[in-house]
C-alpha cells in the first residue's frame, strides 16, 4: 500500500509539466543579477531560491518536488545558516514575494541575515506584459497591482513583444530616455513610480540594410498612463486606484508587523514604506 503511494507520487510528479522560475542572484553589494523577466528559466521540477549564512543568494531550478497549489515554502537550517525556499508555480519564486517569505521565516527563527541588495530599491514598477520564453512561447501577464517589482529605476522594452520590469545599479544605471537600436526592441527608462506602463508592440522591419539614424532620444511616453493617471506626484491613500480589498489589508498589517520587527539587520527599507501604500491602496474610502 506504501509502495502504491509512492508510485503514485512518482507518477504525478513525473506527469507534472515544468514550470517557469526566475534565474538571478546576488553576490554582494556590486555583483549580481537583478531578477526580471529577461531573466527566466524553464525548471523540470520546481523554483528555489536559497540565502547563504553571509547573505549571498540565487535563484533558479530546484530538483525538489512542490506542488503547483501551496504557496512557496522557506526553511532556515540553523546548522548551515541556509534558507532555502521552495516551490512549484509559475513565477513563484519571484523577488518581492520571495523576501517577505524569508523576513517571515527569519522573524520566526529570531536570526537576521544581511540580505545582499544592490540599494535599497525604493522604486516600484510594473513587472507585466508579454514575454518570449525559450520553450514555452508567449506569455502575457497583466499590468495590474500584483504584477509589480521594486527596483533602481523601471524599464520598458518595445518590439514584438513589448514587457516591462525593474532595473537595478547590478544592471549599470542608463541615462533616463528611450534608446532604439537597429533590429533590437526600443527600451525605455524612467525614474518614477509604476512610469512604465507597457506600450503598444511593434513590428521589426524586415530589411536591416538602411542606415538611417535611429529616431531621436525622447524620455518615456508620459501620455501613456499609470493605472492612477498621476505619475508626477505620490498622494498618499489614493482611493481607486485599484479595488479594495479587505483580505489584502489584513495581510498588509500582518506583514507590517513581522517586517517591523525583523529589520534590525536588514538594509532595505521600501517593505515597511511599501505596505503603508498598500494598505492605503486597497482600504475603501470611508
Ligand atoms: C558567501 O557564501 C557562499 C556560499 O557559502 C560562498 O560561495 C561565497 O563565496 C560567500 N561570499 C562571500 C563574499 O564571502
Ligand atoms: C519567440 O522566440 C523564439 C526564439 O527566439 C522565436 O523563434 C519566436 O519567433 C519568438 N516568438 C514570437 C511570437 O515572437
Ligand atoms: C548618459 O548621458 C550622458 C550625457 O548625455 C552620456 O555622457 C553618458 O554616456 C550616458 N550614459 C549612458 C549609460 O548611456
Ligand atoms: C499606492 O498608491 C500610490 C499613489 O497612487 C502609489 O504611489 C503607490 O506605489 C501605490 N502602492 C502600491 C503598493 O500599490
């Protein structure tokens, strides 16, 4: 009876189809790579995402079985000092979600890890649009509140298929424009909260051999909207901006707590900041 249990396990694990997990880390300070949709890769089995005693961290494919429905799990060794977290969605093991998960882990262990950032990366941005993955295909993913990254400064990038995320000082620190470079998607940079909303794709032309001058620098289409309409101020509580939700305050005011506790050591202040809005962000007006 065990051993059909087991074979059974076998069989669903072998019968799960891979899944999509960022690839990036963070040496020290200076060296890394911030993690961002141009930074994906197609897994067998599950995401992971692993913290060293001194800070250090990577992500990318992990050989351990996770399920698809429970959400990721982090586990600090207190022999090694390792956490390593673990888990079986698409995206997963993404950057945000994943360090709430170990700020809550640690909390409950009582350590603290000195996380290795690259700033404080007080920025947010959208992290959404259409992605070209190496053996899926495209996937879209929606410009909404839960596609979102925290960074040095955000991104957009054209061509076929246009997709925006978070920049951080590992990747250097471009000027703030747009720059289009013959037979390569048009990126753009900006310095603003949520200033990179994904723009219309376009089409690639065909012939390479013109020598025109690519089109003159401008600074990101400020006519194409963030979700508030309002990127050159911040006002705090701007009711609508997205649905509210009760469930989501909860969470926020939980996460607070833990976070406000746990950030002795840790040399990132945007999660305390960032919950403020989100709280704010999803109250109803009353
Ligand atoms: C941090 O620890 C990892 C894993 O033990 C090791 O590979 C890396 O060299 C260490 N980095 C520093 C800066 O000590
Ligand atoms: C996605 O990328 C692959 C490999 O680079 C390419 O062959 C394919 O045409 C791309 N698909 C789309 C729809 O752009
Ligand atoms: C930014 O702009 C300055 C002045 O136009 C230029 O000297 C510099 O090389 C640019 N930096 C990058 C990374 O493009
Ligand atoms: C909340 O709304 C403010 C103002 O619209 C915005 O600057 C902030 O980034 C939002 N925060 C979240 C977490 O959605």
């Amino acid at each position: 009876q065990v051993l059909g249990i087991i074979i059974l396990n076998l069989l669903c694990q072998t019968a799960q189809s891979s899944v999509i997990c960022y690839s990036c880390y963070g040496k020290s300070r200076t060296e890394g790579a911030t993690c961002s949709y141009d930074k994906l890769t197609v897994c067998d089995t599950s995401c992971g995402f692993t913290v060293s005693a001194n800070g250090s961290w990577s992500t990318g494919c992990s050989t351990s079985a996770q399920p698809s429905t429970t959400p990721q799990i982090c586990t600090f060794a207190a022999t090694t000092r390792t956490t390593t977290c673990l888990c079986g969605a698409d995206f997963c093991n993404d950057f945000d979600t994943t360090v709430d998960d170990l700020l809550d882990v640690w909390n409950k262990d009582g350590v603290t890890i000195p996380m290795m950032f690259p700033s404080s990366m007080t920025l947010e941005c959208f992290e959404c649009g259409q992605v070209n993955i190496t053996g899926v295909g495209i996937v879209v993913l929606p410009c909404d509140a839960a596609h979102t990254c925290h960074g040095d400064y955000c991104v957009t990038k054209r061509g076929e298929n246009p997709h925006s995320y978070c920049g951080t000082a590992w990747d250097g620190t471009p000027n703030v424009s747009c720059t289009k470079m013959p037979n390569q998607p048009e990126i753009c940079i900006c310095t603003e909260s949520f200033c990179n909303p994904v723009l219309d794709p376009v089409q690639e032309p065909v012939t390479t051999t013109t020598l025109a001058a690519a089109p003159p620098t401008t600074t990101p289409a400020a006519t194409t909207a963030a979700p508030s309409g309002d990127t050159t101020s911040h006002p705090k509580c701007k009711n609508g901006a997205f649905t509210p939700n009760t469930q989501a305050v909860t969470m926020g005011e939980k996460l607070k707590n833990i976070i406000s506790n746990a950030f002795n050591a840790v040399n990132i202040g945007w999660f305390k900041k960032g919950i403020d809005d989100h709280i704010c962000n999803y109250s109803s007006p009353t």
